[in-house]
C-alpha cells in the first residue's frame, strides 16, 4: 500500500532559483525530487506548502509526497540528506494520512524578515538579511496594524501574480528589534505572490522615517501597487512554519541568524 510522507525541509535559497522545478536553472524541488527518486527507486513528485521565490529562505517548507515502495522514515530523511547538496536538506520525515496535502492542508503559512541594521558589509551576514539603516521598529509595527485581518492586498502584490483573488487574511503581523536585526513577523492563511516582501520595503519606508505611520494603510486602501515603491530583497526572508490543524507535524525552527541571539520565544 503506498505511503503518505510529509517532509520538513531546510534550504539556503541564495543558491536556487526558487522553490518550483525548473527545466534550465536549480531549484529546491528538482534537487530534493532527485534524491528522493534514488532513495524510493523510481521518481517522486512534491507538492510543497509554498512556492518560495529565488533567494528566499526556509527553516521550515513542508513537501509531501507518496510512494509505492515504503521506505523507514530514516530513510527519507537520513538517506535523503546523503544525496543533497549542502543547500537543502531534510530536517524531519512523518508519515501522514493519506488525504493529507503539503499545499491544500494547510491553513497558515508564517514567515519572517529579517533587516540587519548593525554596520557594514559582513559576508557571513548579508546573504541572509537585508542590511539597512537603523530603523524605528515602534513606528514599523504601529505601522503594520492596519494590514491585519481579511483585507484585498493589491497594493502588495506582483504584477505577474496568478492568484485569482487579492484578498488574504493575515492573521500576525509583529515588528520588533532583536539586537543588531529588527525583524517582521507575519502570518496569514496564505500569501500572493511576493506579497510579505513588499509590506518589508514599504514598513522599511516608515522605519528611516522617510514616510508616516498611517501611509502603509492609506497604500492598502488605495489599491495601487505603484505607491509602496520597491520590492524588499529576497535574502531576508525565511519560511518558518506551516500549520497543519489535524496533524501533529513538528514545529518551525527560527533562522540562525535570529536564533543565535537566544531568548526569542515571544516571537
């Protein structure tokens, strides 16, 4: 009988172009689906719980996929990390009820972004955090308030977006300053395509004080994407969690950049 298998995936995505398989450049889903193909002896398709874009993070994208040839858990985790590069890897494997879907399951998705705030250029740093000028994290999250709640998020959204409606309900939406980063915290039930980068370059706006605390909910309401100005970088921001209401997956893992400040279990 085949098996059911969620996945809880960690990726460095400066080093693939996305999440999505793609025919001319490296991606997070070819590279985990080969392995995969190796370790079940014949090729494995995934589904993931979301589509992350080139640069972006994951300290928790869940995949899931069925085989016809069971496998130990071990496997699939173990065996599967044998074969991937040092940009991906598997950081839990579960099996899970076959109805279960990595995309369609899942009623949240949070991620984090993470600006750095604290000097120069640092190469260990800055391909995993915005580097910025110093920030008032107070007016970021004052700011941030009027984004929650079921609301139409045209203004955040990318002109090539596929999605058919502009409204998602955003149900966290936290900023504040955690040593040399500040970082945003958001989570919605799901999200339009490059949508939490753009409320992280027009928060960043408010933050230098180049624009008021109410301008974030006038660009809301105004339905225009061409008022929020540019798409904050992709190095910032990580996937952390997905929730998963009927099933007891294993939680998110903060970036290591934010964990290794420690003491951050309000966020």
């Amino acid at each position: 009988m085949p098996m059911n298998v969620a996945l809880g995936i960690e990726y460095d995505g400066g080093r693939f172009h996305g999440w999505q398989r793609q025919s001319h450049s490296p991606s997070v889903q070819s590279e985990l689906e080969a392995a995969l193909a190796r370790v079940a002896d014949q090729p494995v398709y995934t589904v993931a719980a979301g589509r992350t874009d080139a640069g972006v993070h994951a300290t928790q994208q869940v995949a899931s996929f069925a085989s016809a040839k069971p496998r130990p858990l071990r496997a699939w985790r173990d065996g599967v990390n044998a074969l991937t590069g040092p940009g991906v890897k598997v950081r839990w494997a579960q099996e899970v009820e076959a109805e279960f879907h990595a995309r369609f399951s899942a009623t949240a998705r949070r991620y984090l972004y993470l600006y750095r705030i604290d000097g120069g250029p640092a190469p260990l740093c800055d391909p995993y955090a915005w580097r910025s000028p110093p920030l008032d994290a107070d007016a970021m999250q004052r700011g941030a308030q009027g984004l929650l709640g079921e609301q139409d998020f045209t203004s955040f959204r990318a002109a090539g977006c596929q999605s058919k409606s502009p409204f998602r309900t955003v149900s966290r939406l936290r900023v504040r300053a955690v040593g040399g980063l500040v970082v945003l915290d958001i989570e919605a039930n799901a999200f339009l395509l490059h949508m939490v980068r753009n409320i992280a370059g027009a928060l960043s706006q408010v933050g230098r004080g180049e624009r008021p605390v109410a301008w974030v909910g006038e660009c809301l309401q105004a339905k225009d994407r061409a008022l929020i100005g540019k798409t904050a970088p992709p190095q910032g921001l990580y996937l952390v969690d997905v929730t998963y209401p009927q099933s007891e997956l294993p939680k998110g893992a903060l970036p290591p950049l934010l964990a290794a400040l420690g003491g951050l279990e309000q966020l």
